[in-house]
C-alpha cells in the first residue's frame, strides 16, 4: 500500500520552503491564482514560458527548485528532468558546431517554475516546471495529487552523438520498452499494430490545453494481444506513469488505466529498425501516450502521456467542488 497524501505533502513543504526563500518581485513572478489562465498553458519547444527561471535565481533558490522536483517525482523522474535540463548545453555545443543556432537559446537555466494557488490554503492549487522538452503538472486537491497530466518530456540528442558523454542517453526506456513489445507480438499482432511506413513528424496532439486523440492512431488492443505482448504493453503504460512518485503513478492506473486496459490499443508508424524514424501511441478510453522520433536524423525524442478526461486534475476537480458546495442538510 503507498501513502496517497505522501507526494502531496512533500511537495507542499518543499514549495514553501522554495517560497520562503523568494523576494516579493521573484515570488510575485512565481505565482498566480488557482484560477488563472495561465495554468492550462504550456510548451515543449524553446522559447520563454509564464513563472520564474532558474536563470532569475540564486544558487540558493536554484537548489530550492530542484528540490521541488525531487519532491514531485519518482527518484527517476527527477532525475530525467535534470538530465533534459542538462541536455541544452550539449545541444548548444553541437548546433555552434554545425554553425547554426545560439548560445542564448540553449540555456539549462531556461526552466520556469510556477505555483497556482496556495499550498496552506484548503483549496486546489498546482505546481509546475517548463521549459524546452520538459512539461510537468501536478494538481492538489484535499491533500493528494489529483493529477500529473499532462506530463512530457524529450530529448535531444536522444543519444549524445560526439564528445565526453559520447553513446549517453537521457530518456532511456520509452524507446527500450517499446522495442520490447514490438518483439514479443506474433506476425499477426504485428501486422495490426504497424498502421503505416511513415511516421508523423511530431507528436500529433501537440501541446493543447485539451488533447484531441482523433487523429491519433489505434492499433492492436490489449485483449487481442497475447499474454507476452499484453505484459509488455503493461510495463511500457507504467513507465510512463512511472514519472511521478509512487503514491501518483498508482493513482493514475486506476484512474486512467485500469477499467480501459483491455480496450486500450498499441500502434507504430514509420521504420521498425533502430536508428530510422517512428513513433508510437497508447490509446485508451482514457489514457492518451504518444513518442515521436524523428527529427535531427532520429534522434530527438518527443513523449508525452495524458488523461484525457482528468487533465490538469479537472475530472476530479469537478468532483472535488461539488463535494465542497453540497448543501448541508
């Protein structure tokens, strides 16, 4: 059994601390009400984001900030986020290589953190961290993390192509577990699940405040798959969710995966051989996961996974205030 407020009052005391250590300029960068707009914003490209930067902090509240993270994912998770973060200095040095690009545009400072609401208050609030291939969300409500979507992260290079990190790689399981399960299918799955030769050059449900899964493929459905594939699908879901604390990613399987695991589906487009461009999805009733490998010579990751009812924790928010306004009897 794990503790379904651990998570959330972890993070409630490393926010505060992170915000006892803020100035009332940076703080007031930081922070916005529960209900504002901005929470359902987000990007995975570069550019500049909504919040406050590592950039804009000392080392103090940078260490402060990172122990947010800590705080808001599993050991992996966390450590994923700081390797993405990483990443952009050897993605500046291999663009300044190739002549293209700027060193201001790939900084591991450009990272933003946000706080919606407050964490002493009893009302909802969220906490999230964003910046060039790192999206993470996580919305309180009664003292437990109601959701983790949507969460995303890339990676590029997704493996290190020259210098000392030559042969390293950040994100190293969306694609293993993957491979593994297109492995363990029989002729026949395989055909049903392998929907077209070319894969889309990008994640095709991009960075919507609500993802639209029209367009997003399905292919083989778990009670179709033989008891191998079946595992491996299972162990690819998890993965995913995996990102969050332990208390979160359980949470999320019954909530987003469980009651649809039979119906939910599997499918690849583009090579099959490693190194060439493809792209996968999970689709179920629910839950949305889709990696795309393409760009920069198929080496540059994209993987996000949402639940597309409870995004931002919004099912269970609605669920939460008509709890709050019930009228006494």
């Amino acid at each position: 059994m794990t503790d379904e407020r651990a998570t959330a009052e972890r993070l409630a005391q490393a926010v505060l601390a992170w915000l006892d250590g803020l100035d009332d300029t940076r703080r007031a960068s930081a922070t916005f009400d529960f209900d504002d707009d901005e929470r359902f914003v987000w990007a995975f490209t570069p550019g500049d984001r909504e919040g406050l930067a590592l950039r804009d902090m000392d080392d103090g509240q940078r260490v402060a900030a990172m122990r947010m993270v800590d705080a808001a994912m599993s050991e992996r998770g966390a450590r994923e986020v700081a390797e993405v973060m990483a990443l952009e200095t050897i993605l500046g040095a291999i663009e300044r290589e190739q002549g293209r690009g700027s060193s201001l545009r790939r900084d591991p400072e450009l990272y933003w953190f946000a706080l919606f609401g407050d964490p002493t208050a009893d009302a909802p609030w969220m906490w999230r961290v964003g910046g060039h291939h790192v999206g993470v969300h996580l919305t309180v409500a009664d003292g437990r993390v109601i959701g983790s979507s949507p969460s995303f992260l890339g990676a590029n290079p997704a493996v290190v192509p020259s210098g000392p990190r030559i042969g390293s790689r950040v994100l190293t399981g969306e694609e293993a577990l993957a491979r593994e399960l297109l492995g363990a299918l029989s002729a026949e799955e395989r055909a049903a699940v392998v929907v077209d030769p070319l894969a889309p050059t990008e994640i095709l449900t991009s960075n919507g405040a609500r993802a639209d899964a029209r367009s997003v493929p399905r292919g083989l459905a778990h009670a179709y798959m033989t008891e191998p594939a079946r595992t491996g699908l299972e162990r690819l879901i998890r993965h995913y969710l995996g990102r969050a604390a332990e208390d979160v990613a359980a949470d999320d399987w019954a909530r987003a995966v469980a009651d649809g695991l039979s119906e939910t589906t599997f499918a690849w487009a583009g090579s099959t051989e490693p190194g060439r461009g493809h792209y996968y999805a999970v689709r179920g009733p629910r839950l949305l996961i889709e990696y795309d490998n393409t760009q920069n010579g198929a080496n540059h990751i994209h993987a996000v996974w949402r639940d597309l009812a409870n995004d931002w924790g919004e099912d269970l928010l609605a669920t939460h205030y008509r709890a709050s306004h019930r009228p006494s009897s």
